[in-house]
C-alpha cells in the first residue's frame, strides 16, 4: 500500500533523511519510531505529499504521494490539532468532507457515525472552547471523512491523558481491523509495541532497525534467564530464602541446574526476561528516547520478565509523553 | 496542480462564513463607522454634483452679460464675481462690445497661472459643448481663430480671444495684452500675502506648495486657510479621491492579511495542503472575499461620486496590488507585529504612488502614471485611450500577479511555517523558482513590473527638482533598482545552493539574467505610446531617446545592442560576486550600479 524507495530529504545543509526505504502492507499497523530530529514526522509528511523528496521515490497506493488521487484516499493527523476554533466540530468536518467531494449525506452519515465512535460531545460548540482530547478526537474525525484506504497519523496519542491515549490507540487498532493501513510515529515505545504489526526505528535520518517488534527483539536485543535455586551457586545471589543466577543462555542455565543438584538443591523456577524497545533503543541509537520514565535499577519499567510457561501481559499503560 | 474553480469557491465560502462568524462586535462597529465615514464623503460628492470638491477655488470677474460668463458659471472651480470684486485670481475685460476681442488677465504669480489654466480649460469645454449642440454641424463650421501670444513684462499675463472658438492647439489666445485695471497686484494677495510676482519663476527650484493659512498665519502672513489660498493649488481632487478610494483598502488588508498569518500560526494551514487542492485554490479562495468586498466598495464609491466602469476599473488594480502586496508580506511576517509594518508599509508606499503622480496632473504623462488620474478623467467625462489605461493600471496587474505568484510559491508546508528572518524567506521565495540556470532570465523579467513601477515613482517624485539634478537623480535611482532587480535573482539562487558556486555558472547566470531583464524591458515601450518617453525625466529613465529620432541603421541597432550588452556586462560582475556570498555581492553589485549609471549618464549626454 505504501512503497518508500530511497526516501532522501535535505534543508540547506541539514540532512532530514539518508534514504529510507520500506513499504506498508493493505491492513498493516506500521510504527515510525525515533527521538525528535530522527526525520520520522519528514518521512510521514513526504507520504502525505506536504514535501517534496530531494530524491528518492513514495507511493501511496501505486501514485505518488502529493497527487490529487493520492491525496483523496489518505488521512493525514498531524502531531498538533491545528483546528480553526472559530468553528464548531461538525461545521469543520463539513467543510472538510465538501474539499474532499463527498456528498453532502454521505458526509452528514459519516461524521456522525465518526463522532459517535470516537464518543465526541459538544459538537456543536466552537473548537475553542473544547478540551485538547476533544481536539484530539475531532482531528481524527477529521482524517476519517473521506473515508480514507491509507491513515498517516503523527503521535495521535501526544499530550492525552491515558484515558484518551488508550481510547485513541484501540480506536487505531480498530480502523485497522477495518482494513485501513495505518501509518504512525511515536516517542512512546509502549504505544508502537502495544499497537504496531512492524516497527522502523529511526535515528538522525536513518532507519536503524526494521520489522516486528519481536524480531526486532530478537536481533537487537537479548533474552537473559533468572534461575532460582533452592541452594546457593556460583554466582548466585540470594533473593529471600531462595537464590538467583542470571545467565543468557539455556546452556548455562543447564550448567546451574547441574551445579545446584551437585549442591545438593535444586532449581525450582525459572525466568526469562526480554530487552524492552526502550533498551533497543537505546543499544540502537545511542541515546534514551526523550520523553521514556527514569525507573529504579532492577525496577525496569516495561519489564517483561515472565515464566516463560505463562502468557505474556503488557505492562500498564504509562503516562502519554509531553 | 491545476485550479479548481469549484474548489476555490468552496474555499471562498468558508473563508466568509469563518470571517463573518469571527468578527466581534467592537471591530464590527469600527467597520460600519469606517465604511458610513467614506460614504458619508463620497455622498457629499454625490450631493454637491459630482465631486466638486475643488469647487469655486479661483474667482473669475466677468460682467453676467459677458459671452464667458456661461464658461465660468459651468465650470467646477470658477466662481463668477462681479466686475470691480476685489480678489479676483481672473479678470475678464470685454466690456466694450464693439471690441471683438476681450482681454483676460490675471496675476503673474502661480495661482494667476493655475487660475487662466483652469479658466481657459472652462472655455475650451464650454465652446466643445456648444459646438456638439449644434444641430448643422456643416453650418457651424469652420471658425477661423487667429492666435497670437504677446510676451509681457508686466505681473499680470493675459490672454484674448476674439471669437470664443476653439483654437488649433487647444488653447484660447489672442493677440490683446493683458491690460491690468489696478487689480493684479490685489490677485496676488488671496494667496495670503505670497502671490507676488517673485513666486511665479515656474520651474526654478521645487514646487513645494506655498501654504498660507495656519502656516500663513504663523509666518506673518493673512489668516485665510481655505483649499484655494494654497499656492499652486493642491490637487484636492486627487487627496480626496485617494482617500476616498484607498481608506477601505486598508481596512480590507488588515483581516486579508490576518487571516493569511493566521493559517501560518501553529500550522493551521497544515491541513488545507493536505487536502485535494492545489495551493492556487487555497489562495485565490482566501483572497476572492477580499477583493470581492474590495471591488464592492470601489464600485460603491465610484457610483457615489458619480464615476463609471472606467472608475472601478481604475482603481481594481490599485485593490488587487494592496492585497498581493499584503499576502506576501503575511507570508514573510513572523507575528502580528510584523504584519502590522507590513500592511502599514503597504498602504504608505501605495497610497503615494497613487497620490503623487496626480500632483502633476497638467502633466499628461506623469499624472497618467497614477490610475486614479483616469478617475478624474471619467469623472470630467474624457475619454480615455486603451494604451493610457494599460499605461495607468498594467504595472499594477503585473506586480499583483507576479507577489502572488511569489507568495503562492512559499506557500507551502516547507517555508509558510518557518520563522526565518524576513530578508532569507524573500530569497527563498525566489529560490522556489530556480530549478534551471534559465529560471534566472524569467526571474529577472519578472522583476521588470517592479522596476517599470519604481522608476515611475522616481520620475513623479524627482518631477519638481531642477531637470538636470532631476535627471542626474533618477540615473542613480535606475541604477540601483536595475541593478538589483536583475542580482537578486542570481544571489539567490547561490544562497540557497541552486547552482554551483564557480565562474563559469555565474557568467551564465549573469547572461542570462541580463538578457532576461532586457526582453522584458523593451515591453515599456507603452512609455511612448502615453508620451512619457517625451518628457526629459521619462526619456532618461526609460531610454526612449533617439527612437524615431532618425538615427541610421548602425546606430539603432547599437541602441538596441548596447543596453543588452550593459545589462549582461552588469548582471555577470553581480553573479561573479554572488558566488562569494552576500559581502562579496555587495561589492560587485555597486561596481554593476556604477558601470550602469556611467552607461546612462554617457547615453542621455550624448543624445541630448
């Protein structure tokens, strides 16, 4: 649905973009993660043809993005609600339903049917004077009046509160699910984990990890295991009237299990633990991700620590970043 | 993107019922008072006979049985008085019927001039209505004049005629001298205590009005202060029509040009490029209400003060440049603060261009340089020519075409949400253009509008100065502005890296941006259809010397050769300096100035 071929955008000296390539599936959730400066809200602007590339080909579902067709069947929702307040919500997604052709009924149908999904009050009363979800929720009720194939929406969830962001995130998953590609960004990794089929993460203009959040796990990241022994080991440290060693492989977990029985123990549990996008990311791009929770050491937030016999569960959702 | 008319309407309505829902009482109430304010003036035009409002201003004595007596009591600024009034600016003499001839007389001073003027205008329409009465215009015809002026040495200057008929040249003459009856020297006196014959040197020095009244007053002159103590007269017409006109105007650019910052504050306008709607829809969408209630209220005043099409279609254009002229400068301002120099600067600069030209307005050719000197004309019911109009209002059509064709290029998502400094978005406005060395020629051709309009402002406002200090002045003024019309361009394009920074690129640069700027040039040739290219200033400033003059083949063709030749010479040493950046341009870009200016000065010597 979405092909980007060499994606290169320049200012003057500045390098925005070193040529990006990757392509979004029909149906597919696609995360553009990085930190501010990463070129990831250049790159989404360049798939809703408001720039120009300096080289490099994008597709939106076979034109080129910025062509009148294209633009017919994308959504775009910027990082900021940049309403005009003077007007009221329906009069706004009117106005923009009659740029994009659609019938006036159709459009009526629509943008009731959008508010009531997004559960939107006071659509009668100016913008101004509703509180930044409500923006937040008519922008997205925006991108969705011409019934859009392709949705472009930069961090959809920034400045929410966690009721909204949660709101906002299912509502994303639910267009998905209705067969709208969607493209996002975010800081927050939860939202792009919680979310997203496939991940890019981005780094000063350059992609610097791909695919799904597992994979990209599984290549950049490290799986460790906590054995609990019920006698103390090489290594080992005691955790209540237990003992723990932390290996990273099932070889050296064997190598305990040999050593506590040698003991005269046992082992009685044992956990694996997953590197968070968080780590990723910052193994990746050299820096934290602005906006991510300091957490305690051994109280990683988003630690994803589990018996690996149990099913996994996200962690709580955090506080949208500002 | 092509335009969508469809679009641009819905567009256009948005922005009226946005703008309608957005206005609060207080500049409601503002608006009202300011629109009953122009009308109220403009109805008093309507109410007095049109606009009289240089009604009465010189008194003209002649006897009720005299055949001029018709002429003056016609006539807008005559007022008939009896013979014998003191105060008189016209002294009408044709007491003695078996006389043919009458004598007229007035003060040698300028308001004695002015007065005659207008007193021989009066007659010249009086006897072209009388002839256009005439049923057989076979038996009316012809009427032998015979004119004959008569140099005096005396203050007052006079003029007879012996037929009343209108004459070859136009003007009414005679062969009697003005025989002064005691009264000359009381003419002067209504020009509060300053119509001496020591004033009427015309043409020595500036003709700065002398004011009596207030500054009169002040200076020890008669505490008069009416409109016509003021020496020459003050082209009231002109101001009030000005005013009439311009006003509304800037009240239609400060909401055109906030609503265009307003789609620039926190990327409003975002939106309305993702949607299917070339940038052209955008603007024109915004900018129709506006020009609508600008072309509304033109036609509203026009009609007020009894003009017609030629009125509206006069001043159109002036409303079309005051809100190009505001778009860009909103697409450059970073906050309101800088919009609000910008539409102040709009309106002086416009305001002056319109006002000052008409200031000349017995000088055909520079008045026409003013578009609402073809108001006066329509309001006194003379024709205007097709190349007199284009003359007037085409440099206003092309400038409001090319600053929106400017401000559409940056109107987009990379430049409109920028805050750089004013002076780098202007260059970046230009760069949008640049994507092949040759952009620099159409760049520069587009700049020939501005400068065609520049080098006629410096014409009327260097007009009053001595003619050679006048035509001095305005060689440096087209000078500069050429010189800088055609570099810009190029500057810009090494700026903003369009090129690459080497010699040979600049000399093609240059090239072309000289043969550019001098193509588009030669398109003011509709200087000498109006009769500008006649007058020294406008043949110094727009090279028209020596055309027609028959010079031979090798000489004409140098006249076109060489100032193609000046124009890349001059535009080639700026481009080599443009590579260097914006110092090292600006030192070749004064040794372009001064090779221009020696080019010039050398050209209007030699020929004169």
């Amino acid at each position: 649905m979405i092909t980007v071929d060499g994606l290169r955008k320049v200012y003057g000296d500045f390098v925005a973009v070193h040529g990006s390539t990757f392509d979004v599936e029909p149906g597919e959730i696609f995360g553009v993660v990085g930190p501010n400066g990463a070129g990831k809200t250049t790159t989404l602007k360049t798939l809703a043809g408001l720039i120009e590339p300096t080289a490099g080909t994008v597709r939106v579902a076979g034109e080129p993005a910025g062509d009148p067709e294209t633009r017919t069947a994308l959504g775009f929702l910027p990082e900021e609600s940049p309403l005009y307040e003077d007007m009221t919500a329906r009069s706004y997604l009117r106005f923009f339903a009659d740029l994009y052709d659609v019938p006036r009924e159709t459009a009526n149908q629509r943008i009731e049917t959008a508010l009531d999904d997004l559960e939107l009050e006071h659509r009668d009363r100016r913008l101004g004077d509703v509180s930044k979800g409500m923006k937040r929720k008519v922008a997205i009720a925006r991108s969705l009046v011409n019934d859009p194939d392709v949705l472009i929406y930069d961090e959809p969830a920034s400045g929410l509160d966690p009721l909204t962001t949660n709101y906002v995130l299912e509502y994303v998953r639910d267009l998905a699910d209705a067969g709208k590609t969607v493209l996002f960004s975010a800081h927050n990794l939860y939202h792009v984990e919680s979310v997203c089929d496939r991940v890019v993460i981005m780094n000063e203009g350059e992609i610097v990890a791909r695919g799904t959040v597992e994979e990209i796990r599984a290549e950049h990241g490290e799986t460790t295991y906590r054995v609990f022994t019920t006698v103390p080991v090489e290594r080992s440290e005691p955790d209540g009237d237990r003992h723990v060693t932390t290996v990273d492989s099932m070889d050296a977990v064997e190598e305990v299990r040999e050593a506590a029985a040698a003991a005269g123990g046992e082992v009685i549990d044992i956990r694996t633990r997953e590197s968070t996008l968080e780590e990723i990311f910052l193994d990746v791009a050299g820096q934290p991700m602005p906006g991510s929770r300091r957490v305690a050491p051994g109280a990683v937030e988003g630690d994803r620590e589990r018996d690996p016999s149990e099913p996994s569960e996200p962690p709580e959702a955090p506080e949208a970043a500002e | 993107m092509n335009v969508s008319p469809r679009k641009l309407l819905r567009v256009a309505r948005w922005e009226v019922s946005r703008t309608v829902g957005t206005v609060d009482r207080k500049t409601a109430v503002l608006g009202a008072v300011a629109l009953l304010l122009t009308l109220g003036v403009a109805a008093g035009g309507l109410l007095a006979g049109g606009v009289a409002l240089d009604e009465d201003i010189y008194a003209v004595a002649v006897s009720s049985d005299s055949p001029y007596h018709e002429s003056v009591t016609d006539s807008t600024p005559l007022e008939a008085v009896p013979v014998g009034a003191p105060n008189a600016d016209v002294y009408v003499d044709d007491r003695d019927p078996s006389d043919r001839e009458a004598t007229v007389s007035v003060a040698n001073t300028r308001k004695g001039q002015a007065a005659l003027g207008a007193f021989r205008s009066a007659v010249e329409r009086h006897n072209a209505r009388l002839l256009a009465a005439e049923e057989n215009q076979s038996a009316a015809f012809p009427v032998g004049v015979t004119l004959s002026y008569v140099e005096r040495a005396s203050e007052r200057v006079g003029a007879s005629d012996g037929s009343a008929g209108e004459n070859d040249d136009g003007a009414i003459g005679g062969d009697g001298t003005g025989d002064s009856d005691g009264a000359g020297d009381d003419a002067g006196d209504r020009s509060a205590g300053s119509g001496t014959a020591s004033d009427g040197g015309a043409g020595s020095g500036l003709g700065v009005p002398d004011f009596g009244g207030i500054a009169g007053s002040l200076f020890g002159g008669q505490p008069t202060g009416s409109p016509a103590e003021i020496a020459p007269p003050f082209p009231f017409s002109s101001l009030v029509l000005a005013f009439a006109f311009l006003v509304p105007m800037n009240f239609v650019i400060q909401a055109y040009g906030s609503t265009i910052l307003n789609e620039r504050i926190n990327r409003r306008g975002e939106l309305l490029l993702v949607a299917p709607l070339s940038r052209t829809d955008i603007v024109a969408g915004k900018t129709l209400p506006y020009a609508g209630v600008a072309l509304a209220a033109t036609t509203v005043i026009a009609l007020a003060v009894g003009g017609g099409p030629l009125s509206v279609a006069a001043v159109f254009p002036i409303a079309l440049v005051f809100l190009a002229a505001t778009f860009v400068g909103a697409m450059f301002a970073r906050s309101f603060k800088e919009l609000t120099f910008v539409t102040v600067t709009v309106s002086v600069a416009l305001t002056t261009y319109a006002f000052v030209p008409a200031i000349f307005s017995t000088v055909t050719p520079v008045a026409l340089i003013s578009p609402l000197t073809l108001v006066v004309r329509d309001l006194q019911g003379e024709a205007v020519s097709i190349a007199e109009y284009l003359f007037s209002t085409g440099p206003f059509y092309l400038v409001a075409g090319t600053l929106f064709a400017t401000g559409i290029g940056v109107y987009r998502e990379e430049d409109m949400f920028t805050q750089r400094a004013v002076p780098l978005k202007f260059l970046d406005a230009l760069a949008v253009r640049l994507h092949r060395p040759r952009d620099v020629a159409l760049l520069s051709a587009l700049s020939v509008p501005f400068v065609f309009v520049a080098e006629l402002l410096g014409v009327a406002v260097l007009f009053a100065l001595p003619e050679g200090a006048a035509i001095v002045a305005l060689l440096v003024v087209v000078a500069v502005v050429e010189e800088v019309a055609k570099g810009v361009g190029v500057y810009a394009g090494f700026h903003r890296s369009r090129f690459e920074r080497d010699l040979p690129t600049a000399l093609k640069l240059g090239a072309l941006s000289g043969a550019g700027f001098f193509l588009a040039e030669k398109a003011t040739v509709v200087v000498q259809v109006v009769g500008l290219g006649s007058l020294p200033l406008g043949e110094a400033a727009f090279g028209t010397a020596g055309v027609g003059s028959g010079l031979g083949p090798a000489a004409g063709l140098a006249l076109v050769a060489l100032p193609l030749l000046l124009h890349v010479v001059t535009a080639a040493v700026g481009a080599v300096g443009a590579t260097r950046g914006r110092r090292a341009w600006a030192g070749t870009l004064l040794v372009a100035m001064a090779i221009h200016f020696t080019y010039d000065l050398t050209v209007v010597s030699a020929l004169g």
